[in-house]
C-alpha cells in the first residue's frame, strides 16, 4: 500500500510537484533548486509514504502513539522516557523496508544510474529546513554509502533518528507533533569534493542582512558544518565583491573512506593556503545570492551548502536561515522594528516588479542613509532602512525616528510629520537633545545640513542638465551593438551616477520641507492655527511645478485640439486608436506638433513611473490622449487661473490687514523660499525618473537576447528577474536553465498579492492595519489639510490613474495615494481626498498649485466612503464633511 503518494521514490521534478508532504524539507528545496536551474547531484527521495508503509509493515504505532502520548518537554529526559525511545529506535534499525519498496528503489537507482556508486542518503522530514523550523543537525545523514543493502540500512537509521532524546525534545520546545514529522530520505550520488563547505545569504552572526558569508575547507563540508576546523572564511557585499577573507587553519580534512563512510585526515602538506580563488568566490557568491532570490524570493535568507568538484559548484542543500540576530542600532534595541508604507504609499504604492525591487531597495537605502553620512553622524554599517511585505515596499520607521533624533535632534514626531500618516512614535530616553557634548554635535550637524541644502539648492540646476545630459546620452546609444563586458561595465556606471544624484534628490526633498515649514510657523505667529491654510492659499499658481505644468499643458492641448479639424476628426473616429496618432494626424496638425513638444519635455514619465516594468509616455500615450479626448469640451485654462488668482488674493488680503509692511516682506521671501522647494523637489524626481527610460531600453534588449537563445519566454519577462541573475547570465556563471520557471510563479504570485490589501504597519513580523477614522459628532472627517478652499461634489473612489473615466467634471477624487500620473485627474475634479501623504507629497503640492481643496492622511478613506456617496471638502480646515 502506498499511502496517498503514486510512488515511493520521487525523482527532483517529482520532489518538487510533490511538496513538503512527501519530500519532506530537504528534499524539496532540492527539488527547487533543481527546476531553478542550479546544479544539485543526480538523485531523488524516497517519498514520506515509504515511512508510512514501514511504520505499518513493522507494527510501529502502538509505540508511537505511546511516546505522542507520553512524552512532553518536561520529562523527555527522565530515564524512562529515554528507555522508550531506545526500543522504538531498536525496532526501527532490525526492521524490514517492504518488498515494492525496495524494488521501486532499486529501480529507480538503477535508471538514475547511481545504485553502484557513493551515495549520501540524508533525513528529510515533512517539517524540516522550514521557515520556522531547520532541525539542522538533529536528525541523521550518511555519506558514502555503498550498495543497497547499506542504503536500506542508513535509511531505517534516518527513520529511526526522529526517535533520539534530542529530536523529541526539538519538537516539543517548537510545538511541533509527531504526525508533522514523517520522515522522507534524500538519496544522492556522492560528488567527488576537492573542496566544500557552507554559504549564508547574511552574516548569520551579527544580523547584517548586506553581507554574504562563505565558509570554506578543502574535501567534504562535513568539516566546517561539524565545526572540527578552522575553516576561510570570505565576505561579499550585495553586488559579490569580496570585502574581507579570514584564511582559516584548517588543520585537516574529512574525505570518504575506502570502506564507506569518511573519515578526518591530515595531509601531508600545507593547509594553510586559500581554498577557493578570489574567481571562484565571487562565481559561488552569485550563486548563493540566486539561491536567496529564488528559494528565499528575495526576503528569507538562506543557508546553502555546496560542493567544488574542480570545476563547477554543487549545492547538496538549502534551508531558510530561522534565526537572525536583530541588527539595528543599539540604542533602540529594546524597542520593537516597526515598518510603514506611509511615506512609499504616495510614491511607490504598488507591487514591486521583481527588477525594479532588485534595482530600488539598493538605490532607496542610498537616499535614506545619505544624509547622515553627509553631516558626518556615525551609524552601524548595513542597516535594514527597507523590506518588502507581500510585495510592497515598507520603510524602517524606528531606524528612521532615531536616526533623525541622533544625528540632528529631531523629534519622532517631525519624522513622522515629513514621512506622512498617523504613526506611532518610539521612546527617546533623552529629554533635551540639544543639551552638553551629544547636544553640541547635534547643532553642528543641523548647521552642517542646512549647509549642505543650501547647496544642493545653488548647484540645482548644473545637477539636473548633467543628469539630464547623462541620461540622453543613453538614450541615443544603440544597445543591440553592446558585447556583455559593455552591458555590464554600463549597470555599474547607470548605479554609479544613479546613486550620486541621490544625495541631493534628498537634501532638495528636505529643503523643500524645511521652507514650506518656515512660512507655515510665521503665518501662524498671526493667525494661530491658520497657518497651514493661508500658506497653502498663497502658494496656488505662483510655481513652476513641473508635474503641475504637465496637467497645464494637457488641458492646453485639450482647447487646441477643440480648434484643430484634423485633431476633431481623429478623436471622433469610431475606431479611433491612440496608438495611430502620429501616422493619422498630417505633420501640420497644430495639436500633432503641440503633443510632440509635450512628449519631447515629459515623454520620460508614465502611470505608476517609479517601476520599470511599466511604459513611459513616449513608448504608449494612450492614457494621455484618452484624457485629452474626454476633455475638449470642458477645458478652460482660463477658468483655472481665474479661480487660483481669486483664492490666492483672498488671502493676501487677509494678510496685508494683520501684518505690517516688513512682516508681510517676511512672508513674501519665505513665500519665494517655499515655492522654489517645491519646484526643485518635484523638478528632481522629474530628473530621477528620467534614467528609467534608457533603463527600459537597456533591460529591453537584454530580455531580446534572452529570448533568442530560448532562456525566457518573451522580452517583457526581463522585468521578472532579478539584477543578480541577470549578471549570472551575462557573466557566464548560469546558463539560465531553469528561469523561465521562475519568471512563470513570478508573475502569478505578483497578481495574487495585487489582490491583497497591504497593512499599515509591521510591527517586528506582524502586520498591523490602522482602524478606519469614525465620524465626529458633526458628521466629519479629519485629516490633514494640504490645499486651500471648500468644494462639495460626488465622491469617486478611485484605484488606479487607469480608472480615469469614472471621474466626471466637478466630482471629488478619493484615492489611496497619487503620482505624477494622476495629475490630469486632479483639475477635472472639484476636490482630492488621499488616504494618506505628507504636506509634501507630490499630490499635495500639485493640489496646492493648482487651487483644488485637498485633505489627506485619512486612514482607511477608501472604505469608509461610499462611490456616488455627496461630500464635502474643507481644505482650510482639514476636514471631510458627509452629507445625509
């Protein structure tokens, strides 16, 4: 009888379909490892069944029931419980594996071609090299095994091995029953070693998650798992350059010895030497690295071990690393790791692209940890500033919140004001952080910041045209032409420049705020708790946003396509197609020559920009001309400026009947100040951006080349894979064998977590949601008021910029966060209300310069109001009333 398994003996590809169930842990990494495309031994398992059967076969149940029943944590110990274990083990080691079992394995061997050679038959329980549980060293494994009787032996030891006092105790210190742990065996062939040893996705011993460690002995591994040797160790960083070697002792090796098994020997020559060259470290490194892109999908680290046979490597074994030392700075060490989406909510509120987070979690740990490196503040090397949760990106809010607080003085509460949302605050110790030599350095580092801003300010505009000329450069490159030396030598270059632009993306991003705050703290010295309004009044209309200016120019393309008969025509055709519109509009089109000019300034950006995976607006305008076509009738240029002028005087007559001539100039010169944050703050990410079109192009002709030689199924699957395995690829480390597997779960497992709704917080590992605001007693919402004036209208709950049609001329926009995309929308709407952002997001600057009341920062918005629900919005106050 065969339990509910169709075979007793799984082949890699059968470990794999059959899962944990069958193959046990071990054998199912194997399993994917396999069908990943790394190089593993010929081999396979017998199944979990096999167990099942021989527990049947032997009469093994009434003792096991016996020891389920009996045997807790307190008193697995005690020598009667460990005279019950010894007898089950004894009946396990005399017992009889099956006849159809033994001949399935036979068979299976022998068609392998393995049954004659050395082989490693190695435990592999169902719960085993979990990510909550490793059973690492707890249950048995054998090496050299020859011939079948010692396999049938060494596998009625790997079943008997779950019974020791030691792997008891392991299950009921993890809470895990018997029945969760049925052992599978994993049989291979034994690689011929020259040297081996283990490789972590992390330092497994500081926590430090930018570091890959290598351990490393001439012969087989068993060396340096069992720790009898000093082994070499080396350290790579995220990209394999190796950092640091330690050349071990060694002192001996464990070989297979002529009888079976191994044994340690001491050669007569010197050990001393390196045992990987400095070539092959960075080749086991990418692998190690690939192993955590595919097995631990990017988030879990891995523990690998492999195997040098001279010539390639081997991996024997993978299993998630379960214990990781907290790695953070010590002085919040006892406070719990809380992650928030706040702050990338607004920008980067999606479901990373496997590229883009490969390309993005390297490039945002740059502009995080940027300005604490430039005011000279000392902090740990390779701290965790971002993380992915089910596929979106999260930042470290504690990490953030004392950085801040230690480098310049800022309280939590400032961070959590600039990253945007109601969010909790960690305990600072302190009670005046500007107080004796810590406090002094403070002050010295906030001067030096402001420095540095000022800076960043004056040398704007040289930064933005030598980027800007870095990026065209690129654009008129042909890549087709490139060998691999080039393709590589150009990803280094692109992350070279990439990562000196933001330094000062984030020193403009912070003078932004920090101007924005002073003119907001002066009005308020007149008018108490008014200042955000006013500010926001007078800064409508006066700046040259350029994500606000491309919302301008769409409505401005709007009224010339109303006076263009070719335009009219193209866009009332009944098969009208966006796609066709510089093949169907004659060269003397005014609007044709307008929308180039458009595409030639803001073609770089695109819906939800900030991935690579999507088209920029040079690639596909649809969405633009979709939008240009539903508003010709209602477009009026005019009307805008009309309204800002009328709100933004409005308040400037306020201003002028409360303040005095040299206090109103006050206002005026930090009104200048906060405009021109705003411009450069949007104007930077604008330049940012731009890199991502060359970058399509780029990725674009590597996923071509991949497509040619059969790797992956079509171009567009270069945005599934990660920058580690396309350098394997470029490299010649990986001859892509199994990565269209990989790219195939990829996407369907970015499509089910689209489906998932991302939770506010992480608190350590948990997922938190923010409880939806509740009305007030006069039927209002509160939140944060970012944009001057009053609106009423229809509340259209909207997902996706792609939604655009729902939204008719006059309604309010609800949506969880916006991008430069959703800006069209923003002038067709009467009023914006945003789940979340800050003061400076980049919808609440448009919001602003364009005059559209806008309150953000209300949790669970979305589902509090209904679509087609009467609102509404009171920008000066902050507030969301709901009509009855």
């Amino acid at each position: 009888m065969k339990s509910n398994y169709e075979a007793f003996f799984l082949s890699w590809p059968g470990a794999f379909q059959a899962g944990t169930e069958a193959a046990g842990g071990k054998g199912w990494n194997l399993g994917k490892l396999d069908r990943y495309g790394f190089k593993i031994p010929a081999g396979g398992v017998l199944a979990a069944g096999a167990y099942l059967d021989f527990v049947k076969e032997n009469g093994c149940l009434i003792n096991i029931e016996d020891i389920a029943q009996s045997v807790t944590a307190g008193n697995v110990g005690e020598r009667e419980i460990e005279e019950k274990l010894f007898q089950i083990r004894e009946k396990f080691r005399v017992g009889r594996i099956s006849s159809p079992v033994q001949e399935e394995l036979v068979s299976k061997l022998k068609n392998i071609g393995i049954l004659e050679k050395p082989l490693a038959v190695r435990s592999s329980a169902t719960a085993e090299d979990s990510s909550k549980a490793s059973f690492a060293g707890v249950h048995e494994s054998f090496l050299n095994v020859r011939g079948i009787e010692n396999i049938l032996s060494c596998i009625k030891k790997c079943y008997a091995s779950l019974w020791t006092p030691r792997a008891v105790a392991y299950r009921r210190k993890m809470n895990i029953s018997d029945e969760q742990v049925i052992p599978a065996v994993v049989i291979m062939e034994m690689v011929e070693a020259k040297a081996a040893g283990v490789g972590f996705s992390c330092d497994p011993g500081t926590g430090r998650e930018d570091v890959l460690l290598i351990s490393a002995n001439f012969g087989l591994g068993e060396s340096v798992v069992s720790g009898a040797i000093e082994p070499d160790e080396y350290r790579l960083d995220l990209m394999c350059e190796i950092k640091e070697k330690t050349i071990g002792r060694k002192g001996g090796m464990i070989v297979p010895a002529e009888q079976g098994g191994t044994e340690f020997v001491k050669p007569a020559g010197s050990m001393a030497g390196q045992v990987l060259t400095d070539e092959n470290i960075v080749k086991l490194g990418f692998e190690i690295w690939r192993v955590f892109e595919a097995l631990g999908r990017g988030e879990q680290h891995q523990d690998v071990e492999w195997v040098y046979d001279g010539k390639d490597f081997i991996l024997v074994q993978a299993r998630p690393v379960t214990s990781v030392p907290r790695y953070t700075c010590a002085e919040i060490k006892d406070q719990p790791d809380i992650w928030s989406n706040a702050n990338f909510r607004d920008a980067i509120p999606f479901v990373q692209s496997t590229l883009n987070w490969s390309l993005l979690k390297h490039g945002l740990t740059t502009i995080l940890q940027s300005p604490f490196q430039a005011v000279g503040c000392r902090i740990p090397t390779g701290l965790r500033y971002v993380r992915l949760y089910q596929g979106r990106p999260y930042i470290n809010l504690s990490l953030q919140q004392w950085l801040w607080y230690d480098a310049l003085g800022l309280a939590p509460r400032k961070t959590n004001d600039s990253l945007g949302g109601n969010l909790p605050e960690i305990k600072i110790n302190e009670k005046k952080p500007y107080a004796g030599g810590k406090g002094l350095k403070r002050v010295f580092r906030l001067l030096k910041f402001m420095l540095a801003m000022t800076k960043a300010k004056r040398k704007a505009k040289k930064s933005f045209v030598e980027f800007s000329g870095y990026t065209e450069d690129l654009l008129r490159k042909n890549f087709k032409h490139y060998a691999n030396e080039d393709i590589i030598n150009t990803l280094f270059d692109n992350t070279r420049v990439s990562a000196k632009f933001a330094l000062k993306f984030h020193f403009l991003s912070s003078s932004a705020a920090v101007s924005y705050m002073m003119l907001v703290n002066a009005l308020e010295k007149t008018f108490p708790g008014q200042g955000n309004a006013i500010a926001n009044a007078i800064m409508m209309g006066n700046g040259d946003i350029t994500s606000a200016q491309h919302g301008y120019r769409l409505v401005e393309l709007a009224e010339i396509a109303r006076s263009d008969a070719n335009a009219g025509r193209f866009f009332a055709a009944e098969s009208f197609n966006p796609l066709c519109w510089d093949k169907d509009l004659p060269d003397n089109s005014p609007f044709k020559k307008s929308f180039q000019n458009f595409l030639a300034e803001y073609g770089h950006r695109g819906i939800y920009e900030a991935d690579i995976i999507n088209p920029r607006w040079r690639e596909d305008p649809s969405y633009l001309l979709n939008i240009i076509k539903s508003s010709m009738e209602t477009a009026d240029t005019g009307l805008i400026k009309a309204r800002q002028k009328e709100k933004a005087d409005s308040a400037w007559r306020e201003i002028k009947q409360k303040l005095l001539f040299h206090r109103r100039l006050l206002i005026k010169s930090l009104l200048k100040q906060a405009l021109k944050g705003a411009e450069l703050r949007e104007m930077s990410k604008s330049v940012y951006i731009k890199l991502f079109e060359p970058g399509r192009m780029f990725y674009q002709e590597i996923g071509r080349r991949l497509t040619e030689k059969g790797i992956i199924g079509g171009q567009a699957d270069i945005y599934h894979c990660t920058l580690i395995e396309i350098f394997s690829l470029l490299k010649g480390y990986w001859d892509g064998r199994g990565l269209a597997a990989l790219v195939a779960e990829r996407k369907v497992r970015k499509k089910e977590m689209e489906a998932l709704s991302p939770p506010d917080l992480i608190v350590d590992e948990a997922p938190h949601f923010m409880e939806p605001v509740t009305t007030s007693p006069g039927d209002a919402l509160t939140g944060m008021g970012v944009a001057a004036g009053r609106a009423s209208g229809t509340a259209r709950l909207i997902f996706h910029p792609g939604e655009w049609e729902k939204l008719q001329a006059g309604d309010v926009l609800v949506a969880p966060s916006t991008d430069p995309a959703w800006t069209p929308l923003f002038l067709r709407a009467s009023a914006i209300v945003m789940e979340t952002g800050g003061f400076l997001s980049h919808g609440s600057i448009v919001a602003r310069e364009y005059g559209v009341p806008a309150v953000i920062n209300i949790p669970g918005v979305m589902r509090l109001l209904r679509d087609g629900q009467k609102i509404t919005v009171d920008g000066d106050g902050g507030k969301i009333y709901l009509w009855q």
